[in-house]
C-alpha cells in the first residue's frame, strides 16, 4: 500500500512538472487565498499577543483581591447589608499558612480624610492608607524609613507619606523638614519618618499601619487583602483555597467576602480575538474555495487529455482504486505546491504591513507566526486536494478502458 502512495505521488509530480505553467495558473487562487490566511492570521495573532502584553503591564495578574462584599441583592436592587465579616490584621498570617504555594500578601484599607499638622495646624486632604509592612506600591524613599512589621505589630503610630504630600506640607519647598513632624489623622497622630521618591502621583498619601485603627473603623471600610502568587498557573489555586479558607473560617458566612483575579482579562481577550480569527478566516476562505475549483478544474482537463493513457493502465491491471490514488495524490500535490507558495506571498505580505501599521499607529506591533497558522495550512491543503480533486479523480476511475483507449 505505501509503495503505491509513493508510485502515485511520484507520477503526480512528474504530471505537474509536465504541465508546470499550466498549473502555476490553475493554483493562483489558491496562492492567493492562502496568502490572505496567512497574513490575516499572522496579522490576528500579532494583535492578541500586543494585548496580552499590554493587559500585563497595565494589571498584575498575579493578584488575588480579597474583600468584604458590604452590599446584597434583593429584587434586582443592591442594598447595604446590616452586618457582614471582615479580616483584621491578626487573620491575616492565618489565611497566608493556609495556602500551599509561597506568597506575598499586604492589607489595606484607604479613605480620603483631611489630615492636620500638628506643628502649625495645617488641614490637608489626602488619601490615607492603612497599610501592613508589605506594600508593592513603594516606589522607594527619597529620604528617612518606613516603618517595619514589628511597628505594625506593635501598634506604633507612625507614618510615612509620598511626594505630593511633602510637597504641600512645605508650601513646594524641600521635601526633607517634613521627617519628624506630625499629622493627626482622626484619634491618631502620626509621626513622619519617611518620604517616597516621586513617583509622578499628584495626589497626596499618608501611609499607616493598619492595625492602629479601630474595630469601628474596620466596620465602617472593611480593609481588602492582596495576596500576589509567583507566577500566573498558581493563581487558580490560592483563590480556590482561600475560597476554601473562608468557608471554613465563617461557614454560611463566607458569601460576605469576594475573591477576584485579573487572569479573567487574558482569557477575554483572546475569546475575542478566536472569534475575530474564526470570523476572518471564513471571509478569507471564499478565496481558497475559489482556488480549489480551479484545482478541480485543471484535473477534470487533464482527465481528457490522458483519457488513452488511464484506458492503457487499466487494460494492463490497473484498478479502479489505483487510478483514483494517482489523481487524489495529483490533487493533493497541486494544493500543497499551490499553500506553499500562498504562505510565502502571506509572510512576505506581513513584513510588508508591519511597518505600515507602526508607522501609522505609532506602536510597537510585530506579527506572530505560529505552529498554529502552518497546521492550518496544512490541513487547507490536504482538504482541498481531496475534496476537489475526488469528482476528477473518480470520474477517471469510472472509465471503460476499451471507449477510453479508442477515444482520440
């Protein structure tokens, strides 16, 4: 069987090589269409790959966001509940052992509040954030400290705030006078000891430990824990443990707190672009249609033309099958001749448009060329060659040897 597969590609090739202009037009559309689905696909691919980068620089997929749910729904209207759980500073180890995989988890919990001077009475309003040690917001400092876990641990009233609080607590002067002083947040007064470098935010922040705050304060703006994992396969499991975590730890309760992940956005953008790609590649698959009746077309010639010859192979044995594998091998042949090329004229194409699209857009875009998009070529070509090339190759099967032998 595989030394007839062989012989008929063998023969199939020494057809083409015979008739090579004529099947160089009879394949054009196919060159064509293929092109196209190439250079769609490439060009399709490239653009989910930009946002995919895009998505990462502008959202940390590896955060896991824990967080009290304050509000219900009843009669399609959302409602404050009455009542509902929250995690305090000291849960907070707890709900960290629990989880199989290493990671880095801070709480926070911000408001905007106007905070005083205590030096010269000064109100400022600012973003006040209550803070464990671990915070990946820090841009560094510009000057001092910050204050430590066992500051936290301890309860220390102390503080650290950004550029743009420094800034206008010295009316635009030096940064450096603001070490040592005190705001009075509420109940509180904080002393400063560490500034942040800027860091381009023009709002100011005063960073705090949290767990200076009290039990009503945590009731009133229920504090939200962000726990980052190491890396994105290992998000799946921290929530479906910490989901695990809380249901044990509050039982019916557990519906009081959300957990959300950003892996969702990956998953988004690429159903969009699949159905983009499905989309596309069904326009652009009118034009390989089109090149696959023309590959039938050039075998339902060559039937004609080699009608004696099919009439003398099988006056001398040949079957039915053996005729219909020389011309389904033909078939195959032109289509893969004819992809080959149309994925050559696609790259070509793409490195032609590239430019094109980042000049105008003005981005840094590249197209992708997958295992995917040579698979699918692959398999177009393999398609094509036997469903176009079947009625031919059937049609030569069928006949009589002896009418065929007499026909001039």
């Amino acid at each position: 069987m595989l030394k007839k597969l062989f012989l008929s590609f063998s023969l199939a090739q020494q057809n083409i090589r015979s008739r090579l202009f004529h099947t160089l037009l009879s394949i054009l559309g196919i060159v064509i269409g293929v092109g196209a689905l190439v250079t769609v696909l490439s060009l399709i691919d490239g653009m989910e790959k930009f946002a995919q980068e895009q998505i990462t620089k502008t959202t940390n997929l590896t955060s896991i966001l824990l967080q009290t749910d304050t509000y219900k729904r009843e009669n399609k209207l959302r409602i404050k509940k009455e009542s509902y759980d929250y995690l305090t500073y000291e849960q907070l180890p707890e709900l960290t052992a629990a989880l199989s995989h290493p990671t880095k988890s801070y709480m926070e919990v911000v408001q905007t509040s106007e905070v005083k001077l205590s030096d010269n009475g000064k109100n400022i309003v600012a973003s006040t954030s209550g803070i464990s040690a671990y915070h990946p917001k820090y841009t560094g400092l510009a000057t001092g400290k910050m204050f430590t876990k066992a500051d936290v641990e301890a309860r220390n009233k102390v503080a650290f705030v950004n550029y743009a609080f420094a800034q206008l607590a010295n009316a635009g002067d030096s940064t450096a006078p603001v070490i040592g002083k005190s705001v009075e947040l509420g109940p509180n007064t904080l002393k400063i000891q560490g500034i942040l470098k800027d860091d381009g935010v023009e709002a100011p922040v005063v960073y705090y430990p949290i767990s200076i705050l009290a039990e009503a304060d945590l009731k009133e703006n229920p504090p939200r824990v962000i726990i980052d994992a190491e890396n994105v396969e290992q998000v799946p499991v921290i929530k479906s443990e910490i989901e695990d975590w809380l249901k044990q730890k509050y039982k019916k309760d557990s519906s009081d707190f959300a957990v959300i992940s950003n892996e969702f956005r990956i998953d988004q953008a690429s159903k969009a672009f699949l159905l983009f790609r499905v989309v596309m590649g069904l326009i652009v698959g009118i034009s390989v249609i089109v090149g696959g009746i023309g590959v039938m077309n050039v075998l339902l010639i060559s039937v004609t033309e080699r009608t004696v010859e099919i009439g003398v192979r099988k006056a001398l044995g040949a079957k039915k099958r053996d005729i219909l594998m020389q011309f389904l091998a033909e078939s195959i042949s032109v289509s893969l001749f004819g992809s080959i090329l149309g994925l050559l004229l696609g790259i070509l194409a793409t490195l032609g448009i590239v430019p094109i699209i980042n000049a105008v857009a003005d981005v840094e875009f590249a197209a992708a060329y997958t295992l995917n998009t040579f698979f699918i070529i692959a398999i177009i070509a393999v398609i094509i060659g036997v469903v176009f090339g079947t009625y031919p190759a059937t049609r030569a099967a069928k006949l009589d040897p002896v009418d065929a032998i007499r026909r001039e």
